[in-house]
C-alpha cells in the first residue's frame, strides 16, 4: 500500500470526532417532532418580541410626563391638519393659519367648558333638591322593596360608610402632596403641548425630515412611504371621530334636554370628549346620562333617555357618517374594544384614548412594508384595523 493511500492516525481521530459531533446533533434534531421544532422557533421570537415591547413600554411610562403631551399634540395636529392645510393652500401666511388654527379651537373649547359651567351653576340648586328626593326615595325602596331593611339596618350602613371614609381620611391627606404633583405634572403637559403643536404646524415636515436621517439610508423610502401612510390615516381617524363626536353629542344632549333631564350641557360635552375613545367612550358617557334620568327624572324617562342613546348610535354609524363624509369608515369593532381595553389596562385613559390611532398607524405602516407598495407609491393592499373605503357614486344618466 502506497504512503499516500494509508491514513493517518490523526486524520482518522479527527474525522471521527467531527463525525461523531454531527451525527449526534443530527440524531437529536431529527428525533424532535417537527410540530415541537416549530413551536419553539416561534416561542423565542415571540419572547424576544415580548422583551422588546416590554421595554418600550417601560420606557413609556418612565418618561409620560413627555410622551403623553408628544401623543396629545400629535392627536390634535391630526384634528387641525385639515383646516390648517386648506388655509395653507388658499396661499394664507404659514403664521396666520396658525393663529387662526390655535384661536378657533381654544374658542370652541372654551365655550364648551363655560356652557357647562354655567348650567352647573343654575341648575345647582335643582339638582341638590332632586338629589336629596332620590335619596329618600331609595330609603324608602330599601324599606319598602324586597330587601325589606329596617331603618337601624340603613343606619348602620350609613355608620359604616362614614367610619370607612375616615379610615381613609390619612391616605388623603397623604395624597395631597401627590395631587399637587399631579396638578403641577398637569400644567406642565398643558404647556408642552402647546409647544409642541406650535412645533408642529409650523415646522412638521422639517422635523419629519431630521427624524428620517435617524434610520439606515437603505430603509429611508420605505420608513418615509410607511410613515406617510400611517399619517394619512391617523388624520382620517381624528376627523372620522370629530364627527362622531360632534353627532353623538347634539344627539344625546339635545335628547336630555327635551327629555328634561337636568345637566344636559355638561352630558353632552362630556359625550363630546368622549366619543374620542372609539365605541366604548360613547358607551359610558351614554350610560352617564341614562343613569342621571333613572335617578332624576325616573324610570320611565331613563328608558326613553336609552332609547335615545342607542338610536343616537345607530343613525350615527349606519345613516349620517356615510352621507356627510362620502366615504365609509370600515373599523372592525372586536379590534377596536381589545386595542382599547389593553392600551387602558397599560397606561389608564391616556392609552385608552391613544391606543386606536396608534394600532391604525403601525397596521398601516407594516402593511405598506410588508406589501412592497413603497416601491412603486400604490396605495398598500392588506388587511386594516382602520381604513377609509371610498363609497362608489352612482352617475345619473343623462
């Protein structure tokens, strides 16, 4: 045998050794059902996904007293962009759209606020009367209804009311320094909108434009084509809910006061505001007004008070929103309650009121990427959680 066909001793342990290291992970992987190899392919990009969210979320919370003013002026900008964008191309000063922009939604918010301090303040007599009527009608139900309480019974109650709110008196009175933070944290977001929606509008595109040299220069037309997508339909949402908003409240308030029920301006603002948080904001406020039918006004008046919220609903969704925006709003209601609910659960009724545009502008956003129309600038084709479905018109013949 010839030197070059005999094997080395070394090349002989090496090949076995690589051999046999390759054979036993093989031997392993093949072993594992394929089902359980697809499983925890996922479940280790799904916790890597859970970390990472759960460090922006963090983070969100640790700096709030920035993120919530940053969120509030981006929702009203979205509010404003319409008008303010019609004044810029009817040639208006960038200034003067501005100002007029800033004056007429502090003057519709104020005006808001002193009608319904107003009807606070003349129907406050009314209202402590009614009040101390429904009380003692409730007495007399826990007296006479089929609880059947004694009057000692009652009294208890009301003793071990009173006794539990004094327990209660140190937390508050604790809670007064943390309530002056809040207040001063309150004032301070306050200001900080307002500076940054001047920001905004006077110089959004600048910083769109810095923001993007943020990203890989490769990625800047996809992450700009997203974004502008996602924008367009974050504005889309705040003039959608401006209308919803606008109908519910004259709607409902409009119901209370021929109903008779007392507050009806404070109802509908409230409804107003609301109706911002998509379906379940206009749920409770409607409730609010029910409940202070059932209480004042009685039974009978608080189910006529339903019927009007709900009818107020319906025509609201189905007959007014389609005709006055020429376009229907197609928003699949279990998406919206879940996105809601948790964006509540997370940060209370600031992600409550933000969690909707949010989810709408990151399902845009990924679908434009995901579906390559940033390439060639088509609209994205894909599966929405909001989007605006334009309503075909018919042509009269002629």
């Amino acid at each position: 045998m010839s030197e070059d066909s005999t094997p080395r001793l070394r090349d002989l342990i090496r090949q076995r050794t690589v051999t046999g290291h390759v054979d036993v992970r093989d031997d392993v992987q093949r072993s594992l059902p394929i089902g359980l190899r697809i499983a925890t392919s996922y479940a280790w990009r799904l916790l890597v996904i859970a970390a990472a969210l759960g460090v922006v979320i963090w983070l969100v919370m640790l700096f709030k007293i920035l993120v919530i003013p940053l969120m509030v002026a981006i929702l009203l900008t979205a509010l404003l962009w319409p008008v303010f964008s019609t004044m810029l191309r009817a040639r208006w000063p960038r200034w003067l759209a501005i100002v007029v922009a800033l004056v007429g939604t502090l003057a519709i918010v104020g005006g808001l606020l002193w009608l319904a301090i107003w009807q606070i303040t003349q129907q406050w007599d009314g209202v402590q009367a009614r009040s101390v009527a429904a009380w003692a009608q409730f007495q007399q139900f826990l007296l006479d209804g089929p609880l059947h309480l004694t009057s000692k019974q009652i009294q208890d109650l009301l003793d071990q009311s009173v006794k539990f709110l004094g327990e209660q008196g140190e937390l508050l009175k604790s809670g007064a320094i943390a309530v002056g933070t809040t207040f001063g944290h309150v004032a301070t977001g306050a200001v900080l909108t307002l500076f940054i929606l001047l920001c905004l509008l006077a110089d959004g595109g600048g910083i769109w434009r810095w923001t993007l040299k943020l990203f890989p220069k490769a990625s800047r037309t996809a992450v700009d084509a997203a974004a502008r997508n996602g924008w367009a339909t974050v504005i889309n949402y705040a003039r959608t809910q401006m209308l919803v908003a606008f109908i519910d409240a004259v709607g409902i308030g409009l119901g209370a006061f021929l109903l008779g029920v007392p507050l009806a301006v404070p109802v509908a603002v409230l409804v107003f505001l609301g109706s911002f948080i998509p379906i379940v904001g206009a749920v409770v406020t409607g409730t609010l007004a029910v409940f202070l039918a059932l209480v004042y006004n009685g039974p009978w008046i608080a189910l006529w008070m339903l019927v009007v919220v709900l009818a107020v609903q319906q025509i609201e969704g189905h007959i007014l929103q389609p005709i006055l925006m020429g376009s229907a709003v197609k928003v699949h209601p279990l998406a919206v309650v879940l996105v809601v609910a948790g964006g509540a659960l997370i940060a209370g009724i600031p992600g409550a009121l933000f969690a909707v545009p949010l989810a709408a502008f990151v399902n845009v956003a990924a679908v434009t990427i995901n579906s390559g129309a940033w390439r060639t600038g088509a609209a994205p084709d894909g599966d929405y959680i909001w989007q605006t479905v334009p309503r075909a018109r018919r042509r009269s013949k002629r």
